[in-house]
C-alpha cells in the first residue's frame, strides 16, 4: 500500500470511530438544549456586533503609508481588545456546542463553515428545540465572527506583505528620500508579522527589509561622499556680481518662511551663483516681465547636522515683477523655483 494511501486508511478508520462514539452519546435533554440557545443567545447579544466588526478580508487598505500604518495600528488595537474578552468567552462555548450536536466538520472542506452551522441548526431541528431559529442565528453569528478574526489577520497581513513586494528596487527613489521611504516598508512588515504571526512570507520580507533600510542608508553616505559644491559660475555677465547676488540670495532663504524663517530649524549655509539671467515669465506679446537667477543653495537641520549632513537645492531666485523692457535683474527677490537636491557634507561648503 502507498503511503498516501495507508494514510487514508488511518484517516477513514479514525473519523469511524469517532462517528461510532458519537452515536453512541446520549442525545441531549430538553432542559440542556434550552440552556445551550439561551446562552448562545446570551452571547450573541453581549459580543455578536464587537465580532463583526471584522469583515474577514483586508482592513489596511489605505491609499499612502501613512494611512496604511495608521489603519494596522488601529485594527492591532481592535482585534487585542476583543480576543482580550470576547474571544475566550464565545471559542469555548462554541467547541462545546459543535461537539455536543455532532456537528464538527473537516477543516479542510471549502465549505466546512455553512456546513457547520447547518449542521448545528439540523440537529436543533431534530431535539425539537423550541427556539431553534434563534439559536442557530446566534450560533452563525459568533461563528462567523470568530472566523472572520483570523482571516481578517491573515488577509491584512497578506496585503501590507504584497504591497511591499511590488514597490520598485530603494535605488529608484532619490537618495533623499530613499532612508523614510525604507523604514516605511520596515514598520509595514512589522505589522503583517504582528497581523499573522504564522505567515512564513510576512517573517521572511521583514528579516530582508533592514538590508533595504541599510542599502539607503549606504546610499545617502556614498552621495554625500561624492557630491562637490560647484561654487559660482566661471562667467558671470551680469548685472550684478556673483558674490553680492549670492549674498542677497542667502538673506532672502533666511528669512523666507518655508526656508530659514519656518518652524522646520532650516539653516541657510551657502549660496553660489550657477548661471545667467534667464527668462522667469512673459507677457501675452512675448515680452519679459520677470527675471530669474540660477543658483545652488546650501541647507542644514538638528537632524541633518546629526548626520554630519547639509543638503543643497538647484534653485532659480526670482527677482521681481516688472514692466516689459524694466524687470529688474536684480535683488530684492521674491520667489524661487526649486529643482533636483543631493546630499553632501558640511565640509566641502564655504565656511563649513
């Protein structure tokens, strides 16, 4: 005989026994009937609504991080609370029920849920029970919520596992962001691992994420390492000379208020001159209105200093609005466009 087959042949022999056995058990008395739908009612009255709460599929859908961190961190809470209380006070009463009305069924039968309850509501049937709608709903009610706790668990977890298994390699992001956008994933897999603590997959992609989190971290290091400050442009035309319009540029990022004069403790290091006036905005007839000064422009945080880090910005500063032919190129400015940024160290800036 194949294994397989003898395997079989355990099983069959075993589910005749226990068959032969449950036949052989008294059926219940009326008065134990009654005690048991009073209570399943009982029940399902004080925990039915705190179980469905729990739709049984993934509740992390979210459409940033962000979100999804927050709904994980608020479904943990949830579930803690009713598997603190509600689940130890239903699962026993429940296996008692399934066992007493013969009516467990093999788990690994699709089904074996909607025969389980029918198999519960025949049995009620034939003992006459009195209340036996009530009952039968009460016991589908706190067995489907049971239920839908672990497969709620393991459809959450599966799709923050998915989720960041199709984002693309850390190299794709910008060294700036590459570190945030790593430690993101990491508190991710750290839900799915507390979300289904039996998932092989969800453990395996959360032992891999610190070699992502540290793959940005080397990153960010080998940028900073690399990246020169250019200083002013060879060739400056004017109007105006590269170190006084540098000098003008760094008072107005000091004191702007997304800059220098946030709450964010921006401080402005360096600025350098990297080209020509250009062309800021037209008129209808094609004439200049603004103009605007290309530069490099030199910023640190507590954070980045922590680092031994500064971080600079390709920027053009705008000067202000003017008639055709009479737009200044010239300070005061009054805005800015913002372009690519790297790290580097504070060493290789002027005074760093």
């Amino acid at each position: 005989m194949k294994p397989n087959a003898t395997r079989r042949g355990w099983l069959l022999a075993a589910l005749a026994l226990v068959c032969a056995t449950a036949a052989l058990a008294a059926d219940p008395t009326p008065e134990q009937v009654n005690a048991d739908i009073d209570k399943l009612i009982e029940l399902s009255g004080k925990y039915a609504e705190q179980l469905g709460a729990f739709t049984g599929g993934a509740m992390v859908h979210e459409t940033t991080e962000e979100g999804m961190i927050g709904k994980a961190e608020k479904l943990l809470s949830n579930l803690a609370e009713v598997e603190k209380e509600a689940v130890p006070a239903v699962q026993p009463v429940l296996a008692q029920i399934v066992e007493r009305y013969g009516a467990a069924q093999d788990p690994a039968d699709t089904n074996w849920e909607i025969k389980t309850e029918n198999a519960v509501d025949t049995r009620f049937w034939e003992l006459k029970a009195a209340r036996r709608d009530d009952g039968s709903r009460a016991f589908s009610r706190l067995f489907k919520g049971l239920n839908s706790i672990g497969r709620t668990r393991r459809a959450s977890a599966t799709y923050l596992v998915d989720y960041v298994k199709a984002m693309p390699a850390i190299t794709f992001y910008t060294p700036d962001v590459r570190v945030k956008q790593a430690e993101k994933w990491k508190a991710l897999l750290g839900f799915a691992v507390k979300l289904d603590p039996n998932s092989a997959e969800a453990h395996a992609q959360a032992a891999l994420i610190d070699q992502v989190v540290a793959t940005a971290v080397r990153s960010i290091e080998q940028e900073a390492d690399a990246t020169v400050w250019p200083g002013h442009v060879a060739e400056f035309g004017g109007p105006g000379s590269t170190s006084q319009l540098a000098k003008a540029a760094l008072d107005y990022f000091a004191a702007e208020k997304t800059w220098g004069g946030s709450e964010r403790k921006i401080t402005v290091l360096a600025v350098a001159v990297r080209g020509e006036w250009k062309v800021a905005e037209t008129n209808v007839f094609g004439q200049v209105t603004q103009w605007r000064l290309p530069i490099v422009l030199a910023i640190t945080t507590p954070d980045y200093k922590a680092k031994n880090m500064a971080r600079i910005y390709e920027l053009s500063v705008l000067a202000k609005l003017g008639a055709p032919g009479t737009a200044p190129k010239a300070p005061p400015f009054e805005g800015f466009w913002v372009g690519n940024s790297k790290m580097i160290r504070p060493a290789k800036l002027p005074h760093g």
